[in-house]
C-alpha cells in the first residue's frame, strides 16, 4: 500500500492544485484557456464592428448601446443601419438615394424607377430569400418595413439571445471556474467572489438588454455588466496560467534545490 492510501479523501483532494497538477492535466487545462480566450477576443472584436458601429462611428458607447437595445426614434431602422454597421457595404452615393428615399416616405413608385437597383446590386447578395435571420430585400414589403423608425432589438431577438447566452456563456465559465477552483494561495475573500462573478454579471447583462429595451437610461448597465465579466475572466485565466506554468516551474526549481541540499 502506499503512502496515499492512507492520506484522509479531504486531505487528499486539498493536496491537488495548479501547480502539483501533471503535465498532461496542464496542457488539457491551458488548450481550453487559451481556446477560450480566443474566442473572448473574437466576440470583443465582433461587438466593435456590430454594436460598436450603430452610431456610425467606430468603437463601443453609451450612444451605440441605446441604438441597439432601444432604437433611434428619431430614425428608421434602414438608415440607422446604412449610417451604422452597413455604412462601408455601399458606395456613399448610392446610400445617400437610399436614405433620401426613406425621408421621402419609400414610395413604391420610386422604389420600382430608382432604389431597386441599388438595393439588387449592393444588397440582395446577402439579404436574400436564403439569407435565413436576414431579411429578403428582393421584395419590397421587407423594405418597406426596415423604412419605418427604429426601435432596436426585438423581444424575439432578445429572447433568443438570452437564452443562447444563458446556456453558452455559463457553460464557459463553469470550466474556466473548475480550474480556476485548483488555485491554491488564493485568499478565500478573492477566491469565492471571482467564481460567482461570472454568474452574477451575466445575469445582470442580460437583465439589461431588456431594461435598455425599455428605456434607454439603462444603457450603462450594460458596460457595467460587460466588465465584470470580462475583469473576473481576465482574473481567473491569469492566475490559473500563472500558477500552471510559472509558479509550478519555480516550485519545482525549489524542491530539486533542496533534494540537492538534502542528499
């Protein structure tokens, strides 16, 4: 029998950690990190170039926020989009026609002499009866009605996204969390708060897709809520690398030193 078996299971389990972990356990754990980190840079990037350019401008604020969630109402949703995130998908003059046509009142008659071919030469390519979540613009009722003003997401939107995000996002971090739980030297009142984070400002970022839905002056609940999770992933990711592969280096360092010392 060795010496293990008679190790108490709490003792035992509190004896595995990041850094006592094998190297076969640390490349497991460090090819999801890293796979995860890159698809949280990819989602950062994906945010800027949708969200990110709902005001027309390059880069996330509290502007573009509002026009997401709760809409511009002061415009339609077409030209919110050929001024936001669609600017750079047509040439300035033909967006111009089409943004003048709206104001106009997107007539039909000026549809069928003027606006279709624009729209069949820089749009239907994507917006079309196979674009799926899009809309078909080949047909003017789906036009007409992205003329109309904008109100940002819709409550099916929303609903979808949720529970997408509900389910992905807390799979996540119930892994990144898991490993993190192997840190050792962590004080309890860092260690705890960093594993329920995650869940806490996920459930709040949520709540405040609907809340701006509603009114705009929750808008900044939602960059609240977008840091948190980003700071506590940030944290946990750190400390786990950290301690996989530098701390375990150095205590290893440490222990043949002293075996030397010993012998």
């Amino acid at each position: 029998m060795s010496n293990h078996d008679n190790i108490p299971v709490k003792y035992a389990y509190k004896a595995a950690n990041l850094i006592s972990f094998g190297t076969s356990i640390k490349l497991l754990f460090t090819g999801y990190l890293t796979t995860i980190a890159a698809g949280y840079i990819m989602a950062l990037i994906q945010i800027l170039f949708t969200h990110g350019m709902a005001d027309g401008q390059f880069g996330l604020s509290l502007n573009d926020i509002v026009y997401s969630y709760y809409g511009d109402r002061s415009g339609s949703v077409l030209e919110s989009k050929l001024n936001g995130s669609m600017k750079y998908n047509a040439p300035d003059e033909d967006r111009f026609k089409i943004i003048q046509w709206v104001r106009d009142g997107a007539s039909e008659k000026e549809y069928n002499t003027t606006i279709k071919t624009i729209i069949d030469q820089n749009c239907v390519t994507c917006h079309n009866a196979d674009a799926g979540s899009l809309p078909d613009f080949s047909k003017f009722e789906n036009l007409q009605k992205v003329s109309e003003s904008s109100h940002g997401a819709t409550f099916q939107s929303l609903t979808r996204l949720s529970h997408i995000h509900l389910f992905g996002i807390s799979f996540i971090f119930m892994f990144v969390g898991l490993i993190f739980s192997f840190s050792t030297g962590i004080p309890c009142y860092y260690k705890y708060p960093a594993i329920v984070m995650p869940y806490l400002f996920l459930l709040i970022d949520i709540a405040s897709w609907w809340l701006t839905k509603l009114s705009p002056h929750f808008a900044w609940l939602v960059i609240v809520a977008g840091f948190g999770l980003g700071l506590s992933f940030a944290f946990m990711w750190c400390v786990s690398m950290y301690q996989m592969w530098v701390l375990g280096g150095i205590r290893k360092q440490s222990d043949r030193r002293n075996a030397i010392l010993r012998d």
